[in-house]
C-alpha cells in the first residue's frame, strides 16, 4: 500500500523550498507520512501514494525541474494523486496575477495528460540582491520586466498553510478510500 506522500520542489533562490517546508511540515501534522526533495533528487516515485510538486514561475516559464519531473514520472503519476503548487508575483496587482495563471495554465497544457485534483498559484518572494549572474543580467536591462524592481515577499501563509490542510483532508479520504478498495 502506497500511503506516503511526496513534496517535491523546484527552487532557484530558497523561496519556494520554503512553502513546501511549510506544506510538509501542515501535512505531516493532520497525519500524513510525508517526505519532501527536491525535484531533481527523485529517482521513483514507488512508495508514494500521492506527490504535491510546487516550483516557482519565473520571467514567463514554470522552472525547468518542473517540466522535467513531470516528463520524467509521467507514467507514475498518472496512477497517483497530484496536486501542484506555483509561486508566482511578488507583487498584490491583479493583472500579475492574472498573467501569472495564465502563464501556469499554458506551462501545464504541455502536459494533456496531467490530471491534478488541484492547481494553486501563491504570491513569490524576489530579492535582486541575491540573483544569480545571469538574472543579474537580465535585470540590468531596461527593457526586462525586473528591471530597477524593488524587493518584495507577498506570500501568504496563512493562505498556504489553510491550502495545505485541505490538501491534507482530501489526500486522507484518497488514501481511505484506496485502503477500503484493497479489502
């Protein structure tokens, strides 16, 4: 019986290993066994019963671990539970917002086969401080979106925390009614 449940993550700066601390840690307390990597560190998904794969969007595209993982493990997740997280805009305007499903929706419809129980999208954490050279780079131009883009931290967690606990409760009744069909 497949009962665990895996957090795996995709995290260029730290920011989105953060949630998904946060989310395990949420999950672990309704109950559920659960273990959280890094996207690119899972080898298998044997033993998993149910995955939440969280990444951030950046400069218009899913992280590349994402769209890796998920062309990787296609045949296992197909047979499992998913939900997928993204972190998104750093900042509160609606039409980031927007823009920032959008642009998850499109990274997700590479996927026709993808069929997660649930897609949410939080607020990101961008700190030009800390970019590496090439983001630096690409920062310094005028015409780049980041461009003279102060610092800025809009996730919500209670909004993160109160999604991980009904995650928890619909992989719980999943992972009940998995138990009850192998009687």
């Amino acid at each position: 019986m497949e009962t665990k449940v895996l957090v795996a993550y995709a995290s260029t700066y730290g920011s989105t290993q953060e949630v998904a601390e946060v989310i395990t840690a949420r999950m672990r307390e309704s109950g559920l066994t659960v273990d959280h990597q890094p996207m690119k560190k899972v080898k298998s998904l044997t033993g998993c019963g149910a995955i939440v794969l969280g990444a951030p969007l950046y400069l218009g595209q899913w992280h590349k671990d994402a769209l890796n993982f998920l062309a990787q493990h296609r045949e296992a997740l197909i047979q499992r539970s998913l939900a997928i997280f993204a972190l998104g805009p750093t900042s509160t305007d609606e039409e980031e917002w927007q823009s920032g499903r959008s642009m998850l929706e499109k990274e997700l419809a590479k996927f026709p086969w993808l069929t997660p129980i649930v897609v949410e999208m939080f607020g990101g954490k961008y700190n030009p401080a800390k970019l590496n050279i090439p983001h630096k780079l690409i920062a310094s131009l005028p015409a780049s979106p980041l461009h003279g883009m102060p610092a800025s931290d809009v996730r919500d967690w209670a909004a993160i925390r109160a999604w991980a606990d009904n995650l928890s409760t619909q992989l719980q009744s999943t992972i009940v009614t998995c138990k009850e069909e192998m009687r």
